[in-house]
C-alpha cells in the first residue's frame, strides 16, 4: 500500500489550482448583489482593496508551506504553536469554506442551465426556504458532482491538466468580454457610483470579498503532490500570482458590466452580466461567450474546491482527527479516494438543498475563510523570530482580524445571520463527533 500521495504537480497546475479554486460563477450569478450592495465604484474598490489587503496573508501561506508542507494546512500550522483543541477546530473551519463551494457550485450549474433553457424546470419536487428544487436541475448537479470526483478518484494528474485547460480557456474569453465592454459602453452609465455613502458601499462589498478570493490558500492542501524537482519557491509565486490575477478578474468584471448598460437596471435581475452585454449589443454572441465562461468556471471552480476539501478531509484522518479510514490512499492511482467519496456525498446532500444555498454559503464561507487566514497569520507571527517577517504577518492577521469582525459583530450591516450561526454550529459539532469517534478507537 502507497503512504504517499501521487508527486505530480508544477508551477502551473498550482497557480491554476489556486485562481481556479478562486474564480467560478459568482461573477455571473450575484453582480446584482455586488452592484447592489457597493455600486460600480464600492464594489470595485472592495474587491481591489481586499486583493491588496490579502497580500501579506497570501506571503505568510508561501512561507509556511515551503516550511510545511502538509495537505492539513491551517492544522498543521497552528499545532506548531497551540494545542489541539485550537488545531484542530481551525482546520475543521477552513474545511468548511472549501467544502461549502461544492455544493453551490452543483446547484449554480442547474441554475444556470434553466436560464438557458427554461423548460428544464418540469418536475418540482419540494421547496426549501421558499425556493422550488427541480428534478432536472438536480440531475445535473448529481452529474456534474461525480464527474468530477472520478476525475480526482483517477488522479491528481488528470485533475490539474483538467484544471490547466479551463483557466486558460476562461481567461481568453474573459478577455474577449472586457474588450467588447471597452468598445460598447459608456462611463455614464457608472452614475451613481455609490448607492450610499461611499465607505458604507465598499464596507458591505468587503464583507463578502473573503468567500469570493478564497482560494489561493488551496495551494498548500496540494503541496505534498509537488513533483521531485519543484522548487519550494514555486508554492509562493503560485499564491501572489493567484491573488493578483483574481482580483484584478473581479474588477474588471463589475467594471466591464457596469460600463455596457447603467447598473441600476440590473439589480433583481439575474445572471446580470450576461443581461447587461445583452442589452448593451442587442445581439446573442456576448451572451453566449459569457455562459461558455460561466459553465467553464463552475467546473473549474468546483474542482479546485473539490481537490483542496478532500485532500484536507484525508489528512485530517491521516492525523487521527477523523476516523483514520479517511486518510487512506488508492494502491494504483495515489489518491485520498476515501475522502473523495466522502466529499462527494456530502456535496450532493448540499445540492438537495437547492438554490436557499446560495447567499447563505457566501456568508459562513467568508467567516470560516477570515478565521482561517486570520489562526495562520497568528501561528506564524509566534514561531517567527525574524522582525520583518513578524511584521507583514502582523499586518495579515490585522487584515483577517478585521474581515471576520465584519462578519461577526451585529454593528455592520450584513452581518452573521441566524442560518449563518446554525450552519457553523451544525459544521462543529459534526468536527467534534468525528474526533471523538477517531480518538475511541485509538
């Protein structure tokens, strides 16, 4: 039997890995909610901001995995200053804001596709939360669901090439949308910039930029599948490439819909961007571009996700933090194909819940990533002895500090909400009976 995962891994396939994990369908699917929320200027200076603030976090991650390469990530690097009762719950956190993307992704396919073709939605089964879930739509998130987990099943290698050839096909094409904005709009068409006051709109933008630039972390839940000759350097180029690259696509994104037709047309609608080129050219081809680009990036997005939530679900059972049958490893393809299955299922238990997932999901994933990103840049800051060094983790855990404030405490509108609360309260305790199943049988 193996005890290593397949070393099949570059430069490349972890920058992919990371932008991939970042960039999905949010961009197409809730524009209205981002415009909404900060207007054209708010929610570009929110996603531009939180890309730069995000900087010193992403080099403390670079450094930590060059010194650690552990597919636990977050629990590796906090059992290196606290006890396990901190370890162990910051992972379980950072778990769940890679593993609730999957399960919005399976539904943002089948919602996606009944824009396309509205007679998909011909048997409703049941509603959640006032929100129809069709039969059809479920169809394709089941299939879309283990598509993709026999990729993974089969191999690390599969996946990345996989993943390599949709972020290039998306940055091509994205290309293409910003050009065509360039040459179609109009900067009166920004008025006004801001809903509100101008820092309220870039303050409530900024409360979700977390759930939408998660993603460049991924790289170190794969850093143990590195080929031979990878240079450990690699992992933090791959990460600061990832940040710049995704928020520089978010950006432009809000600033290319907002300059092809006047924003406030668009709130309520939805899949906004693609109505926003539509309106703006009065023809279907910018439409269609945009679809393909969406389609492409929900798989690439739900990959990346699906790659970093199992490879953290495996070393958890590596560790004996959850039962140790999910820290096996496929003899032939070096795979964690028991943590792949895990995370599967419970994909497909969360497309059930149909489209009630989707705001709630970008609320507990922003807070599990802060929480995340705020326990490394403090693990870090304490084993460092460098002073500059302490200092840019410092200014990271800062950065974190502050996102997760802004989710947690009721002054700032569009805080935590009460389904919010039952979900990470529901996610612990499903952590805690999983560690202590796995510590009864030690």
């Amino acid at each position: 039997m193996p005890t290593q995962l397949a070393h099949k891994l570059g430069v490349r396939d972890y920058f992919a890995l990371a932008y991939g994990t970042m960039i999905g369908a949010g961009w197409l699917i809730v524009m209205d909610d981002w415009l909404g929320r900060g207007g054209p200027a708010g929610a570009m200076l929110a996603f531009g901001v939180g890309g730069i603030l995000l900087l010193p976090v992403g080099w403390v991650y670079g450094k930590w995995v060059e010194r650690l390469p552990d597919a636990s990530g977050e629990a590796a690097y906090t059992a290196q200053v606290f006890p396990v009762f901190v370890s162990h719950p910051t992972g379980w956190i950072m778990l769940l804001a890679y593993y609730v993307v999957c399960p919005w992704e399976a539904v943002a396919i089948g919602k996606l596709a009944a824009h396309l073709y509205p007679a998909i939605d011909r048997h409703e089964l049941y509603s959640v939360a006032g929100h129809p879930v069709y039969l059809e739509r479920l169809i394709l998130g089941f299939a879309m669901t283990l598509f993709l987990a026999f990729l993974n099943y089969k191999g690390i290698r599969a996946s990345a090439s996989f993943q390599k050839w949709i972020t290039g096909a998306v940055l091509v094409l994205f290309a293409v949308i910003v050009l065509t904005s360039a040459s179609h709009g109009s900067f009166a068409n920004f008025r006004p910039i801001f809903p509100a006051a101008p820092f309220a709109s870039v303050i409530l933008t900024l409360q979700i930029v977390p759930y939408f630039m998660t993603g460049f972390e991924s790289v170190p839940k794969a850093a143990e599948e590195a080929t031979p000759q990878f240079v450990a350097r690699g992992f933090f180029r791959a990460i600061v490439m990832a940040l710049f690259v995704g928020a520089s696509f978010y950006v432009l994104a809000i600033g290319a819909v907002a300059f092809a037709t006047p924003w406030q047309g668009l709130l309520g609608q939805k899949f906004a961007t693609a109505v926003a080129f539509e309106r703006a050219l009065g023809a279907q081809w910018p439409v269609r571009v945009i679809l393909a680009m969406a389609f492409l990036g929900l798989f690439q997005c739900f990959n990346g996700n699906f790659v970093a939530s199992s490879r953290m679900l495996f070393s958890f059972g590596r560790r004996g933090m959850v039962p140790k049958a999910l820290g096996a490893i496929h003899p032939a393809y070096q795979t964690p194909h028991a943590a792949i299955l895990v995370i599967a299922a419970l994909t497909s238990f969360g497309l059930l819940l149909g489209d009630s997932l989707l705001v709630p999901v970008t609320e507990v994933g922003s807070m599990a990533s802060a929480f995340g990103w705020l326990a490394t840049c403090a693990s870090f800051f304490l084993v460092e002895k460098n002073g500059r060094a302490r200092l840019i983790a410092a200014a990271g855990a800062t950065v974190a500090l502050l996102l997760l404030l802004m989710k947690l405490l009721p002054i700032f509108p569009g805080h935590f909400s009460r389904a919010g609360w039952i979900a990470l309260g529901v996610w612990l305790v499903l952590g805690l009976a999983l560690f202590l199943i796995a510590a009864s049988k030690k």
